[in-house]
C-alpha cells in the first residue's frame, strides 16, 4: 500500500491507495450483495453472470457498496503504516481522489492530530504524607459495629426510646383528607433512623405499647411528591410493639460468630486492627498517589488547549464503559434511565463536568510514556489479557475478540506512565 502523511494546520492528511486486488473483492462483495434483488429478463433471479450485469448498469453502480467494505480496513492499514496512529483520534474526513476501472483507488484522509503536551515535572513531586495511625477509639468501633450487626430484637413493656423499633399502623391526611402512599400496617421504623418525614420518629419516643397517637409534621418544601411538598399532615398511629436491641456480650462466643476463623475476642480485635491498618494505608496510598497525578498533569501545557471534540469522545467513551457494565449486569440503557428517572443527557451532563481534565491528564500520561520510551511486552500485554478477563467474568481468548492489541499496548503504557510519577513522589 501506498501511503503518505502530510501535516497542516494541526490536521494530518493521509493520501492512501487501495491495491486493484482490494478493490476487486469488494467489487465482487457488492455484486454478490445486489444480483439476488435483480429482475433480469432471461435469468432466474440471482443467476444474471456478472458480464450482464455490467452491460446493463455499468460497473460503477457497484463502486458506492464496493468502497464501504474495504474502506475500513484500507484505512486503519493506512493509519498504521503511516506511523502517526497514536496522534490520531476522532473520525476522519474522507475524500475520493481517484476511483478509476482497473486502476487502484487513492482516497484522502483529513484526521485530527493530538496537540503538542509541554510537559513540567512529574518526578520527584511532593505530596503531603497522610496519617494511618489506627486508633483504639477506631477499633472499639469496628467491634461494635459488628455488635450491633448481630443484635436481636426482643420485645419490651416500657415506653419506647431513641434506637428502639416500633411496630405501628398509620394513615396520613392532609387537610383531613387522605392522600396516596400515606397508610400502612405493621410497619417495623426504628427510632432516630431518619428513614421518616422530619419529626415523626421523635414524636413516637416515650410511647407506649398499645398507645394511639397523632403525629403532626410538616412536609420538607423539596418533597419528591410536589402535592405535598411543604404541607402539614396528620398521622393517626397505632403502636402495636416496641423492640429493643439485645446486644451480644463481648466474649469469645461473639468473637467466633463474627468470624469463624478466630478463636477468641482478643484474636478478632488484633484483626479488625490488621485489617483497619491495611485499610488505611490503601486509602492513604491512593489520595498521595491522585496528588502525585494532579500536580504532574497541572504542571504540563497542552499546547493551544484541550480540543473540544476530544472531551467529547471523552464523555462518550465513558458513557459506553458505564452503560456495558450496566448490561454485563442485565439492565440496558432503557431501564437504567426508568429505574432512576435520569435521560441520556442527564448522563451525558454527569461525565462532562470532569472530562476535559480527564482528556489533559491522558494526554500527559500519552507524553510521559513517549518521553520515557516506554515499551510494552508480550507478557505485559498477556498479563493485562487476564486482568480483564477476570474484571470482566470472560475467557481470556474472548477478550482478545473486542479488545486490540494497540489498544491493550496503550493501556498498559499508560499504567506504566503513571507508575513514574507515583514511585517517584516524596512524602513530605
């Protein structure tokens, strides 16, 4: 193939051939596509020879399907041999310069070229050092986290107190009238959870089993249901019980039931210990690291700005990662936006508000790999294979169906650039 790249204005345009032989084959696609639609007098449909064919409508009626099929991969082939492929993004402007009988077809490719990235330092930065010190306070509260996950209810004669869950019926009116969602029976609330309207669980506090009461509130004014936003109700309530929590004792009974890989109370306390350590340091890691990043991509000039139509591949890109995850889960794009009355713009507008600085900090990385000559091996780009196979829940040899190997290569280059930055950074 012949090829040849030429720069202008911050566009790349690529002059590029597609071989007699290419273009044989997808003459010979398009005619196999249309002889079956054809009523030729003489010939039984889908039988008109191929010499017919053009005696009648002309070879060139074929050019149109014929250029669709082998533009593709003539052109990705282009990109390629060009040897500018990662400074091209978006979609090209095509051109016919030549389409010629039994002549190879030239085409002319306008692409966008990624802006020039003027980096600053990305070694050596400084962030500030985050404690992960574990505190016994914090401990304490691991364990009786796990207390109140394993208390029981158990009924109670007495009045009802903050914590406790009452059993009740209800009916709401406003107005003295009855309204939709505002009656239920046997409903279980517990006291000081907040899953109510404001001031409804505390006027329940102090009740007794068996009370009827009046609970009067006030709709808050940004209430989901707008007939009610900011009015006052009453809630004629029936308390049936009232429960508290029975927590376990801090023993070594407890300490197997949490988990049953220790033996005793001290062994789970050292444990949630470890594990609110390890914890920790993982989050320090990882805000020290995103610092290293955002000085490294703030120090760098993206020459001219940041091109619209880059963020916005950006946003879509990101879309479609977020709405294939929702179908690997069984919710399409439809129900997704039923389920949270949301619209596509609506998703749209969520991944635009930081897209441009998602698109300046790829940029920095693609820089940094390019400036350090990062490479990428065979056994890196298996190793990522496998990586998202079990991200994904597919066979490896499925992954390679979808994914590229440029595309895996620029991944792991990526990775391997923000590696620099963030090995190399100083706590201060």
């Amino acid at each position: 193939m012949t090829v040849n790249f030429e720069e202008k204005d911050n566009k790349g345009i690529i002059t590029f051939e597609i071989p007699r032989e290419e273009v044989k084959k997808g003459l010979d696609y398009a005619f196999n596509r249309v002889k079956g639609t054809l009523n030729v007098p003489g010939f039984r449909k889908g039988k008109v020879p191929r010499q017919i064919f053009n005696n009648l409508y002309g070879e060139e009626s074929l050019y149109n399907d014929a250029l669709d099929h082998v533009l593709p991969a003539a052109y990705e082939a282009a990109v390629n041999e060009s040897g500018r492929s990662s400074d091209i993004y978006g979609q090209p402007e095509m051109d016919i310069k030549s389409i010629e009988k039994g002549q190879p077809w030239v085409l002319e490719a306008t692409v966008n070229l990624k802006p020039e990235v003027k980096l600053g330092e990305y070694k050596s930065l400084e962030v500030e050092k985050q404690d992960t010190e574990v505190t016994e306070e914090e401990v304490n509260e691991a364990i009786e986290t796990e207390r109140q996950n394993l208390a029981e209810l158990v009924l109670k004669d007495s009045a009802a107190e903050e914590g406790d869950t009452v059993v009740i019926d209800y009916s709401g009116s406003v107005d003295g009238e009855k309204f939709d969602g505002g009656t239920a029976e046997n409903h279980s609330l517990e006291l000081g959870s907040g899953s109510f309207i404001p001031g409804f669980e505390e006027q329940l506090v102090g009740v007794e089993p068996g009370a009827e009461v009046a609970v009067n509130v006030t709709f808050p004014e940004d209430y989901h249901a707008e007939d009610l936003a900011g009015k006052e109700a009453v809630f004629e309530t029936k308390v049936h019980e009232i429960k508290t929590k029975q927590l376990p004792e801090l023993d070594d009974d407890f300490a197997q039931d949490v988990d049953d890989e220790v033996e005793t109370l001290e062994e789970l306390i050292n444990k949630k210990r470890v594990q609110l350590e390890e914890a920790k340091a993982a989050q320090a890691k990882e805000i020290e690291d995103d610092e290293a990043l955002r000085q490294a991509v703030e120090n760098a000039e993206v020459v001219g700005g940041v091109p619209y139509d880059m963020t916005h591949e950006e946003i879509h890109r990101q879309m479609d990662y977020f709405l294939n995850n929702l179908s690997r889960q069984g919710i399409n794009p439809e129900m997704y936006y039923q389920i949270t009355g949301t619209t596509e713009m609506d998703l749209h507008e969520q991944f635009e508000e930081d897209a441009e600085l998602r698109t300046k900090t790829n940029l920095v990385l693609e820089a940094i790999a390019k400036t350090e000559n990062i490479e990428v091996s065979d056994a890196e780009i298996q190793e990522e294979i496998e990586s998202l196979a079990v991200q994904y829940g597919l066979p490896a040899d499925q992954v390679r169906n979808f994914v590229t190997e440029d595309m895996l290569s620029s991944d792991v280059k990526m990775k391997k650039a923000m590696s620099t930055i963030i090995d190399t950074k100083v706590q201060k």
